[in-house]
C-alpha cells in the first residue's frame, strides 16, 4: 500500500503531515502503536504493528520483557512508554516501536480523558527526542477499538505538536498515519478547520 500525504504543514518549525496508508511501513525513525496497558498486540493497530515486525506472539513477549526492564513492572499508565526495535520493519527505515497507552472512551469524552489523551501522545514525542531521532508517526491513538472521537484525537495531537515543536530538538517531523479512506478524510477537514 503506498503512502498518499494528504496535508502538510509547517508548525513551529516542524513539518506535520497527515498521510493515508499503512504505519508499519511508513519510513519514520519511529512509529507509535496505540498499545493496551499489558503490551498485549491483540487487535486493531497494535496487531498490525506486532505481525509486521514478525510474530503477535513473539512481539507482544519482547515487549512485555521490555516493560519490566523499561518501567519495572507488567503495566504502563498514561503517559508512560515503552521502546522496542522495529525488527522486520526496519527494512523501511523504521528503528523503533514507541508503545504508549491512550485512554478508553467508548463513545464518552470528558476532561480527564482529554489530558490522559495528552499524556499518551505527548510521551512518545519526549522519548523520540531522548533517542535522537529526526521523525516519527502516530496512529490516531484511542480512536479505534478505544472509541474516542477521531476528531479530538487529531485536534489534540496536533495541539501537542504545535506547543512541542517549540521546544524540540532533534525532532524535524510528525507525521499522522490513517489506514483507512473515511477516517482520513474526517482527519484532514478537521486538520484544515486548526490550521487553515
């Protein structure tokens, strides 16, 4: 499936793009899986991001393994990450899995999941920047099986970029990666109504 950039933007220095395609060969150093709290890649994007790097199975034991050096224990919370290698992604550029966990709304969305949502995507963009790295993609975190409203996941990942971009370092671009037509077409009209 080949990658269609739907918008570009500059944002404080930093380019944010909104692409239409398949995150687990989208050349960025990093990609980030909407993972649960357990690291168990069971469905949705976490599954696809397990099975593209070798083995649900396989991937979800490595990254359990990780969590307990990483962290220190079986779980993470909002706002927390785990880095694991990309393995057989890497033959498209990409070095790492950053897995951060977004909150569960099913249908709802409230203050306290609003700020979860923050912590979960704010998270990987601070680890990105300790690894170095030049760029990385999001899923739209929380949005799918999670069911909060895609359009809040979009606008507060890209009020995320705009208020980091102005600190960050290594970082040159973010990049927001939808599987499907509709999701990405409600993506980029709300994308267009934040930033013209």
């Amino acid at each position: 499936m080949k990658h269609e950039t739907l918008l570009e933007r500059e944002v404080n220095g930093l380019v944010f793009k909104l692409v239409k395609g398949d995150i687990t060969s989208y050349p960025a150093e990093a990609i980030v899986n909407a993972a649960n709290k357990y690291l168990m890649h069971g469905g949705g994007v976490a599954l696809a991001i397990a099975k593209a790097a070798g083995s649900a199975d396989e991937y979800s034991k490595l990254s359990r393994e990780e969590m307990l050096k990483q962290v220190g224990r079986s779980y993470i919370e909002h706002g927390e990450v785990v880095v694991t290698p990309a393995l057989r992604m890497e033959r498209f550029g990409i070095k790492y899995v950053i897995h951060t966990v977004g909150p569960k709304c099913n249908g709802k969305w409230n203050r306290e999941l609003e700020e979860k949502l923050r912590k979960a995507l704010l998270a990987p963009l601070v680890k990105a920047e300790e690894l170095n790295l030049k760029s990385i993609a999001f899923p739209a975190v929380s949005a799918g099986i999670y069911g909060c409203p895609l359009e809040k996941v979009v606008s507060i990942l890209f009020e995320t970029v705009r208020k980091f971009a102005e600190e960050a370092k290594s970082i040159e671009e973010i990049s927001l990666v939808l599987y499907d037509e509709e999701s990405a077409m409600e993506a980029l009209e709300t994308l267009k109504e934040l930033c013209g």
